[in-house]
C-alpha cells in the first residue's frame, strides 16, 4: 500500500487526479468496436456510455494541466473518487462486451489485441512527452527543469536499464499510470470468464480474493499488499494497483453481462445516495472541509479525526471501499437522471436550446466514443498547456482561454480519430 499522508495541514491542497461519476446500465451498450449486427441492422448505441465518459475526458484534462486553477472546482475536490473510477468503469461496459458477443476464445483473443494498442498507447506516450520536456529544457530558455516536474531524471540519467524497465513495465512513472494499470485489468478479464463456467459466485470470489490481496488490513493483516513495483531504485509501487481496481473494473463488467441485476429506479435509492454524497463530502474532500470550518469549528473539530481513521478506506492505490461505494452512489443518480436508455439525454423539440444541447451532446458522445485516442492525447496536451501558462501569470481570462482551447484541440483529436477509424480511402461499394 502507498504511504497515506496525514490530515493535511491549513492551506494546503490535496493533489488528485480528477473525474465525473458515470452511469451504468444492465444492457451492454455497444463499443466503438463493435461488429454491426447480423442482417444488416445497424447496432444501436446507448448514449449514456459515452457521454458520461466524453465529460471525464474533459475532467481529466483539467486535472492533468500543471498549476491549472480550474482543478479546484472538478467533482474529485467534492468526494472520494474522481476521473480514475469512471475511466475504468466504462472500459468494462464498453470493452467486456467481447465475450458477451463472441464467446471465450475470440473475446480473448480480442483482450490481447486491446492490450497491444494500449501497451504501445502508453509507451508512445511517455517517450513522447519526455522528448517534449527535454527539448524545453535544451532551450536553456527556462528556469524551471520540466524534465524534473515528472522525475524522469533517472531515465535521462540513466537510460539503459530505465528502457527496460519501461518495457517490461517495472519502471512506471507516476504521470503515466493509468494506462499499465487499464493493462493489467483487461488481461484478467480471460480468467474472469473462465471462472464463470464454474459458476458466478466464483467469478465474484476471485475478484474478492485480489482485491483483498491488494488490501489486507480488511481482514487485519496488515497495510501491504500485493503490489508491482514502479521503479528499480526505491520502493515505490504502481500508484494504480490493478488488483485493487480490477474490483470496480468487474463491477461495471458484472452490470454489462447482466450478472448484477439493474438496480431499481427508486426514490428512496436516489435520496440515500445524494445523502452519502452530501454528508460524506468534508470527509473525502479538503476543501469542503475548510468551508466546514469556516462556518462551524467545533463541527469541523469533531470531523479532523476521521480523516486519520479512514486513511485506508479511501486510499486511492489500492482502491479503498470509500471510493468504490462513493462512485457507486454518483454512478447511480447519473444512471437515473439519463433515464431509460439515456432518453432524458436525448434534445426534444426544435427550439434553439435544444438545437443547442443536441450540438454539445454530439460533441460530448464523439469525444467518448474515442477515449482512448483523446486520453493519450489529451496527457501529452496537459504539458503543453501548462508550460504555455508558466509564460503567463495565470490569471482568470488567461486560464479559462487555455482550458477552453484545449477543450477544443480533445474534440478536432477525437472528430480526427473517427474520420480515421471510418477508412475514408476504401472505395465505397
């Protein structure tokens, strides 16, 4: 288990990688792989998928640029969980649909292609982004060392072994953690469903077992667990564990086979996870902690200890239940404000508001459809962003034209994306 750092001091903000809650559904909604169905009927996509993971892929955005003041109003800075949750999430829904449709073999088979593009998404990742750093710091022109703002002063230092570290994945640098960790997740998805002709109880213990492998002191044996190790010169581990977070990515896959039910649509369900959202927010959340404080210190007095007590139930490298049951509540009332099959999200009418929602829900669904494409390189346009606003003094207009800039650089990218994947060379028969 990673260090937990204590209740932090007055003043000081707690970094996170940030994100929206996302809708779940019984019903597998379609990944943009999908193959169309027999007789010629177009699969029909359910919007709620991707639109709830176009908006993370703009959260994330915001989360990842440097100094960025936008971060401080992204729902991680209000909750337990963030942009990791929905992330992985939806890639069960949207992925695990393969062996829905196409049975053990073939959907292993489409799990070890999937890790092939998301190994060399990664790796063209980094080795972009540290050309990039290191090109700023050749210039001489800056005080600041952007190499070192990503501690990879030990791969320029010292290439040979860090190489093969990369390549083997023992060396993985915090900014570049998720995608290995996604990796690790999908590879188990054969096993999962190996385990599921044995029966589904089974399928529900293994994924139990890791995660408490992951997370020992559930059953008092300790804060650590089984982990990876991330670099060859201390002792740090993957800052993601994927046998920590492999519990969600199962949960969201569990929803799509159809093995957990579709909870009801329930007044009294949506009423108890706002609750939890609400009141467990000074818990999970520094800075509604402060807000706390500055309208009742003997309140926020009586909250401080708390922080300590569930350091490890909202520990976030190995995924503690805080987070899981704080996605689960916002995934819940985000599956119920969609409605049936993402109806509510759909522009009624032709007034000109909803001409106008019906124009930033495209948008917002493109972007989703193509979140692989749009992470990698809206991690890389972070960076750029945020050495362009170290030239600057960060004010209100100079921040909010670089955030929306970048909005509009992960739309042409996930727009570029599909144009791409239709083959717009073939000839059309």
């Amino acid at each position: 288990m990673a260090r937990i750092s204590k209740f932090p001091a007055p003043k000081a903000e707690i970094p996170t990688v940030a994100g929206p809650a996302a809708a779940n559904t019984r019903r597998a909604p379609a990944s943009e792989h999908a193959p169309a169905p027999a007789g010629g009927q177009k699969r029909v996509r359910d919007p709620r998928l991707d639109f709830y993971r176009g908006i993370a892929m703009f959260i994330i955005l915001v989360a990842h640029i440097p100094g960025n003041r936008w971060t401080g109003w992204i729902p991680a800075r209000f909750g337990f969980s963030d942009a990791t949750e929905i992330f992985v999430f939806c890639s069960a829904i949207a992925f695990g649909g393969s062996f829905a449709r196409r049975g053990w073999l073939m959907g292993t088979a489409r799990v070890v292609f999937r890790c092939w593009q998301v190994f060399w998404a990664h790796i063209g990742l980094f080795f972009f982004v540290a050309m990039t750093m290191a090109a700023l710091d050749l210039t001489g022109a800056f005080e600041k060392s952007y190499v070192n703002s990503l501690n990879l002063g030990h791969f320029f230092n010292d290439p040979m072994p860090q190489l093969m570290g990369l390549f083997t994945l023992t060396y993985v640098p915090n900014y570049f953690d998720i995608l290995p960790m996604y990796l690790v997740v999908l590879a188990l998805m054969p096993l999962m469903m190996g385990l599921e002709r044995i029966g589904l109880w089974t399928v529900a213990a293994a994924s139990a077992l890791i995660w408490l492998a992951a997370n020992p002191y559930m059953i008092g044996l300790g804060p650590d667990g089984a982990s990876l190790p991330a670099e060859p010169w201390s002792a740090r581990e993957w800052f993601f564990n994927p046998f920590g977070w492999q519990l969600l990515f199962f949960t969201g896959f569990a929803f799509m086979k159809g093995w957990l039910p579709a909870p009801p649509v329930s007044r009294a369900l949506v009423l108890v996870s706002a609750a939890f959202l609400i009141f467990s927010a000074p818990f999970g959340s520094w800075k509604v902690f402060l807000w706390v404080e500055a309208w009742n210190d003997d309140l926020a007095a009586a909250i401080r200890p708390a922080w300590a007590f569930t350091d490890e139930w909202r520990e976030k490298t190995d995924f503690g239940l805080l987070r899981y049951a704080h996605f689960l509540a916002l995934a819940y009332l985000g599956w119920v404000a969609a409605g049936a099959g993402g109806q509510r999200l759909i522009a009624s009418g032709h007034s000109g508001l909803a001409r106008l929602w019906s124009f930033a829900l495209r948008i917002i669904t493109k972007v989703g459809q193509q979140s692989l494409a749009v992470f990698v390189f809206s991690m890389a346009l972070a960076r750029l962003i945020g050495f362009a606003l170290d030239q600057t003094d960060r004010g209100i207009l100079i921040t909010a034209a670089a955030n929306i800039a970048g909005f509009c650089l992960i739309i042409a990218c996930a727009f570029a994306a599909a144009w791409f994947k239709s083959h717009p060379w073939r000839a059309k028969r």
